[in-house]
C-alpha cells in the first residue's frame, strides 16, 4: 500500500466513519468540513482508487474504504519508526515517552498491551 498523504486522509475519515458513500456525499461533506469544491474532492478520490484504498462502484459513484484506519496507522507507524529510529521500536517508544507526563491508568494500560505482545 502506498502511503496516503493529508488531502487523502481526509477523504478516508467519512468513509471510515460512516462507510461507503458515493462522491457526491463526500463533495459536500468535504465542502463543509475542509472547504474543498467537487473537483478537489473528485480528483483526491481518482488518486484513492488509482492507489487501491478506494473503491468505486455504479450507479452513482459509490466510494468504499479498501483498507482500514488501522492499516494505515501500522502502515505509517511502521515507516515512521523504520526512518528515524531504525527500525526500533524499543528507541521510538522511549522517544516518544521522554517527555511525556503518564497518568498512572496510561502506564498500566501501557504494561497490559506489553504483556500482551509478549
């Protein structure tokens, strides 16, 4: 899967919050959150599909996720921790907890998603 840039994602989001729409639904929708006209829209849905995280079915257009929020969350983490901390995530959690004030119920939720993968 190729990445998916910000215009993309936020095409993805109503789809993945309300499932399959066709693409006038987005227009507007997109129209009123973002402030994109119909060709935006259309044309960040043409890159969607060319990429396979949409599909598009007639009659009229109707637009569905091919990929999950999660897959493209593994997908992004995955690549983000493979550029900048080579590829472990041993580095990238302690990065991302240097500087971070835990609350007592987060840290215990960290240590039962550990256990976990264990």
């Amino acid at each position: 899967m190729e990445k998916l840039f910000d215009s993309e994602l936020k095409v993805m989001e109503p789809l993945w919050e309300s499932g399959p729409q066709t693409a006038g639904a987005l227009a507007k929708r997109l129209a009123e959150t973002v402030g994109w006209n119909r060709n935006t829209t259309y044309t960040v849905i043409k890159k969607l599909i060319d990429k396979g995280a949409v599909s598009r079915s007639d009659p009229g257009f109707l637009c569905a996720p091919l990929i999950t929020r999660e897959e493209v969350q593994r997908l992004e983490t995955d690549s983000l921790i493979a550029r900048l901390f080579g590829g472990s995530k041993a580095q990238f959690l302690s990065a991302f907890l240097s500087e971070k004030d835990l609350a007592p119920a987060e840290a215990a939720q960290l240590r039962e998603l550990i256990k976990h993968w264990e």
